[in-house]
C-alpha cells in the first residue's frame, strides 16, 4: 500500500500539472464541449465498485479518470478536486447521491445543443466575444463551475439536485451538506451554467475583483447576461426569495459593500439566519439589470457590463442604489 500510495503522489504531479494554451476561438461553432471525462468516471466507477478497500479504490478512480484525463479535468482536478484520494473520500461519503447521477448521463451530452445555441446568441450581442472549449466532468462536490487555462470547467455532480435525489446522507455532513443540499441543481441547468462561465470568461479585467461589491458584481452580472443568451439563470430559488427582502439585503449590503469580507452574501460564509447562500448573486444580478434597462443604446449597455473595471461607477449609474434612499 505505501509503495502505491508513493507511486500514485509521483504521477499525481504530471496529471495535475497546469495546461496551457487551451482552444480560444472567435466563432462558437468552432469550441468544442467534450464530456468524455463522464464516461470515464463511470468505468472508474465500475472498476472501484470490484475493489475491495478505499486505496484499491482510489487505484481504479486514478488509473480510468485521471490517468488519461482531458485537459479541462486536468485543470478541474488542479483547482477543484485535488488528491484522487480526496475524490474517493467524497464519493464514499455520499455513494447514493453519486450513483444516482449515472441516470443523467444522456443529459449531459444534450446540453451541448443549448449552450451552443447561446454561444450563438452572445455572439449576436457582442461581437467581441471569445469562444473557448468547455469541459463537463464530474467533481468533488465542491464547485458547479469555474474556469482554467483550458476552457470552461463544470462539475456535472452538482446539478442532481431532482425532488427523488437521495439526499438524507448529505445530513452527515454538518454546514457542507447543509449548503449542498441549498445549491444542488437538476441537470436541464447546464446550458445555464455553461452560460454563466461563458460570461465570466470574457471579464478579464475583474478575475481579481477584491471588495464584496465588485465580487457579488462580477457573479451576479454573469447571471444576468448568462439569462439574456440562453433564456434563465442558475439563482432563481435565491431570486423567489430575495425579491421581497429587497429593500433590507441591500440595507445589509450597502455599508459593507467596499470591504474585502463576504458578509454572508458569497460562497457559503456566515449566511445570517434564514437566509439562502449566494444572495450575492442576486445584489450583482439586480445591479447589472439596473444598469441594462436605463440604457438607451442596449449593445454597449452590455459591452459596459462585461467590461467595467469602475464597478462603483457603474453602480451610480444604474440607478439601483437610488431606489433604497
């Protein structure tokens, strides 16, 4: 077992290591939505199911999905999943939530339709838009998309969130499971998330947003423009909520909106009592709304969206913060 578990750290530094140069391409038709890296989770998955114990596990996991992992797995196993030991662990503490996901599979594959189609139509809307390749793979439970030197990574794992899921096993996991259980969506979404990433991709001058306004700003505008391009966004439990609470998220909002903390509004930190995770989301989302709707000229209200660097600014001149006074 040592003599595995040393041999499997040593490679584990070739197949994590950063992969550059990723497909970038002008026209959506030429970006490629690869979902191969789900089928190989389930041959990992019916190999690891022969296995006697957790290492010989992980040996099945990492010999069938990480050995000969795409680039964007490769990216997505870097920045969101790590140790394929740490994957196994995952796995074995909620295996019915993970097998039940294997029914969604055909799911995945139709989703490259949709997004296609909405990479169509953010092209229609700003014709400086970039088209990288996207990655569908399957995760540790831990981020439903993000993006890498590949292309768009989406962890599928998180969109099984159906009425019949089997979920009760989530209940072992204290807070995580708490937010899991808040975030899981169903598998129709993944156009829109893919959208949502797509947006993201193209706000290269706010990769390193800082304060709590310009991150919330940066999600939730992607949520707003991801909804203009392929017809819903991925919040809209957190929107049913927060609409009626307008008027008192954005009092909680506003005094702390230049500070570099989270507040509850992001990422699962400090929820206040009753509140969703991510209202954030919807902050950013009602902000670049704002800003879309009181412009005259539509294109460049969105061309402003997507590239502002001054979110304050922007904020100004939407008008949003004005309905509070």
């Amino acid at each position: 077992m040592k003599r595995w578990a040393t041999a499997i750290a040593a490679a584990l530094f070739l197949v994590t290591a950063p992969v550059h140069g990723g497909s970038v391409n002008e026209s959506p038709a030429d970006a490629r939505i690869v979902t191969e890296d789900v089928d190989r989770f389930w041959k990992a998955w019916d190999v690891a199911a022969r296995a006697e114990d957790a290492n010989s596990r992980a040996k099945a996991f990492f010999n069938e999905y990480y050995l000969p992992a795409s680039p964007g797995l490769r990216d997505f196993i870097d920045r969101r999943i790590g140790s394929v030991f740490k994957l196994v662990e995952t796995i074995d503490g909620m295996p019915r939530y993970y097998a039940s996901l294997r029914e969604y599979t055909p799911i995945i594959r139709e989703s490259a339709e949709p997004a296609r189609e909405a990479f169509r139509k953010f092209e229609a809307l700003y014709p400086g838009a970039v088209f990288p390749d996207v990655y569908v793979v399957i995760g540790r439970a831990s981020s439903g998309g993000t993006t890498g030197p590949s292309g768009l990574l989406i962890g599928a794992e998180m969109f099984g969130g159906y009425p019949d899921a089997p979920l009760a096993e989530l209940d072992e996991r204290g807070r995580h499971g708490d937010w899991l259980k808040a975030v899981l969506r169903p598998m129709d979404q993944l156009p829109h998330i893919i959208a949502h990433e797509l947006v993201h991709y193209q706000q290269a001058d706010l990769q390193d947003a800082v304060t709590l306004l310009e991150m919330v700003y940066r999600e939730g505008s992607a949520d707003f423009v991801a909804e203009l391009i392929s017809g819903r966004h991925i919040n809209h439990k957190v929107h049913d909520w927060a609409l009626p609470r307008e008027r008192e998220i954005w009092q909680r909002f506003a005094p702390v909106m230049e500070s570099r903390e989270l507040h509850g509004f992001l990422y699962n930190r400090d929820v206040p009592e009753g509140w969703p995770a991510d209202t954030g989301y919807f902050i950013g989302y009602r902000i670049a709304e704002a800003y879309y709707d009181q412009a005259e000229d539509k294109r460049q209200a969105l061309a402003d969206i997507l590239t502002t660097t001054d979110v304050k600014a922007l904020l100004e001149k939407s008008g949003y913060a004005q309905r509070f006074k």
